[in-house]
C-alpha cells in the first residue's frame, strides 16, 4: 500500500477519536467543573438586633455573714490564729551561752525564767455568753524586744548597754530574778513589728557574735482607742476588741457569741509577760469608721463595750 495513503488512513482514525469524545460533550454542554475550593457563596448578614442597653446598678458590698447559733459554730471551736510564732522563746534557758567581750572569762550570760503576770479574770456564766465582760484593752498591743541575756554581774550588764547605745541601739537593763539571786537582763526596743526586731538582732549579731540573741513579744495593755490621726498599715487594719483571756474555751464562748449575733469574730493568740492569752475581736475593718459602727452594734446588741485598735 502506498505510504501517502496509510498516513492519510491514520490521520482520518485520529480526528474520528477526537469527534467521538469532544463532541458529545460540545452537545450536552457540559464542560471541566471548577474546582469547589474556587466556587464563590453569597452570605447573607442578618440584620442588627434592634434592642435597648439597660443600666443596671450592682451592690459591691460583701454580705454579712449568716447568723449561726453558738452551738453550730461548735466544730471551729479550737480554731485560733497564732500571732506569736517566735523562732524560739527568749527566756529559756540556752544551750550554751557566752559573755560579752568586755566580760570576765569566768562570767556567762544565763537566761532566767519568766515571772508569770497576774491572771486574766474569765468570764462566767451560761454557756455561750459571759457574765462580767472582761476588760477590752487587755493586751491590745504588742511589741516585740531583742533579749540578750540575763546577767549575774551588774557590771557586765552596764557595759554591754553602753557599747549597745554607742552602737546607736536604744539597749536598757532591768532588774530581774534567776534561781533566787538577783540579775539583769539586757534588752534592746520595743519595735512596733517582728521584722524590724529581727532585722536589729542580726545586726547586733554582726556587731558582738558572742551575745546570744532572740526576738520575743510583750503584750501591752490598751488605756484608750487607737488615736483617730493614726492610719493602719494594710486594708483591715482596724478592729474591735472585745477582751483577752487565759482559757482559750472561754475566748471561744465569747467569738460564738459575737458570731452568732450576726458579726465577724475571731480569737488569735498573744505572749504577756511570758504568759499567753487568747484575745477575741471583732472585725477587721477597711477604715476606722466602720470600725466605730462595729463596736455600736455590738454594744447594743449584746451589751460587750469593745477598744478599737489597729491590726
């Protein structure tokens, strides 16, 4: 067969192929579909709520807390809030003691046991509420001193002072007992807070390491109200005490009591002239005003005169 003629032949087979599959698709007319990723969708927006803005005024005030019956608050009976935890008592009797450097080789500091204060008078009565109110301002306020000792030798006493003075320490000694002799123990202070008597005993540390040192805390008694010109150092720095009592139980009686009338009440404890009492008060509160309309409530409530003092 010719060449021309079985090109011709193969060219006629081709463009009959191309017809049978392009034309039936030019007849239907449907053609590639675009991809869906491309395809364009109307959304329609609905339209803006029409509404009106309200104004709502909202009490920030914290609620008062429920009024309980004594007996309900029972189970926190022995709840206290220690505010005394010294790293170790002052007026124990240390392990080994040493004397200042301008004592006798032969003279050692001894620490001498605390005299017990007279005792706070507790309340009697019902159960849950007390008979004679004690005394508000007892133990109110506290400060805390840096005891160096108790010495046997006046002398030595004397000199440890005056080289504390010169140092620029407000030192002082006082008469005191150890094991039936008489002694004097040498302190430096008060100071109004824990942190700035530590931050005095480290010093004196570096200064005479040989002088054994600790922190303790008396009590002192209140007279009258915290001064109205004087502003407490931390939000609920004020509050109202109601007493202070040797017998944490009958501290206890009187925060249920308190707590029951619908107030805020709570017992912490404190060291008195080594001796430890369980004060209950009322609060605390932001400002001294509120803390003045605590201490009304109470007393008309529950006929307890309360001292306001500063947390």
């Amino acid at each position: 067969m010719d060449l021309s003629l079985k090109q011709r032949l193969l060219g006629a087979a081709v463009l009959i192929a191309l017809a049978v599959i392009f034309v039936p698709m030019f007849i239907s007319g449907s053609g590639p579909r675009q991809p869906t990723s491309l395809e364009t969708t109307p959304l329609a927006i609905p339209p803006a709520p029409d509404r009106e803005f309200q104004t709502r005024e909202l009490d920030v005030a914290p609620p008062r807390p429920a009024a309980a019956s004594p007996a309900a608050a029972s189970p926190d009976r022995i709840t206290t809030v220690d505010t005394a935890s010294a790293p170790a008592p002052a007026d124990a009797t240390p392990a080994s003691t040493a004397p200042p450097a301008t004592a006798p080789a032969a003279t050692k500091p001894t620490l001498a046991a605390p005299t017990a204060p007279a005792p706070v008078a507790a309340p009697a009565g019902k159960p849950g509420e007390s008979a004679a109110a004690p005394r508000a301002g007892t133990a109110a306020h506290a400060r805390y001193l840096v005891h160096l000792g108790v010495y046997s030798s006046s002398k030595n006493a004397a000199d440890l002072v005056a080289a504390l003075k010169k140092d620029g320490f407000a030192a002082y000694a006082e008469a005191t007992d150890y094991q039936g002799k008489s002694a004097e123990r040498v302190r430096v202070g008060p100071f109004a807070d824990r942190a700035a008597a530590e931050a005095a005993r480290l010093r004196i540390k570096q200064l005479k390491p040989s002088v054994p040192g600790s922190v303790v805390e008396n009590a002192d008694d209140a007279k009258a109200d915290a001064p109205a010109s004087l502003a407490a150092n931390r939000a609920g720095g004020f509050a109202v005490q109601l007493g202070a009592f040797k017998a944490a139980d009958e501290a206890n009686k009187l925060r249920d009591r308190v707590r029951g009338a619908g107030f805020a009440a709570f017992v912490d404890k404190v060291n008195a002239d080594g001796a430890t009492l369980w004060r209950v008060r009322a609060g605390p509160e932001v400002d001294r005003a509120a803390a003045e309309k605590l201490r009304t409530g109470i007393k008309d409530r529950l006929k307890v005169d309360g001292m306001i003092v500063t947390q």
